[in-house]
C-alpha cells in the first residue's frame, strides 16, 4: 500500500476514536482508566466494522 493510504486509515481510526466523547476530552484521572477506555471503543468499533461486513450474507440467506 502507499504510504497515504497507510496515513489515511490511520487518521480515519483516529477520528472514530475522538467520537467517543469521554476518548476526545480525555478527563479519566489515570492513564489505566484512559487506555481501558480506548480498548473497549475499539473492541466496539471492530465489533461494528464485523457486523458490517456480515450483513450481505444474511441479507441474502447465507
């Protein structure tokens, strides 16, 4: 891949990372509590782009 399409997704990642309010302003007293935080968006967010990417085959009745 080209170096800008590797900075692209990147900083797409980023940005739905940030629309996490409590990731964007990034109040948590410890940085355990910020990091766990972002773990769990990004669980969420990979959860998300799988469902996304099952849905052809159950619309279809796969």
């Amino acid at each position: 891949m080209a170096i800008y399409t590797l900075r692209n997704m990147v900083e797409r990642c980023f940005n739905k990372l940030k629309n996490a309010r409590r990731v964007a302003t990034g109040h948590d007293k410890t940085a355990e509590s910020f990091l766990g935080f972002i773990d769990i968006t990004s669980i969420r967010l990979w959860l998300r782009h799988l469902s996304c990417m099952d849905a052809p085959f159950r619309a279809s009745g796969i």
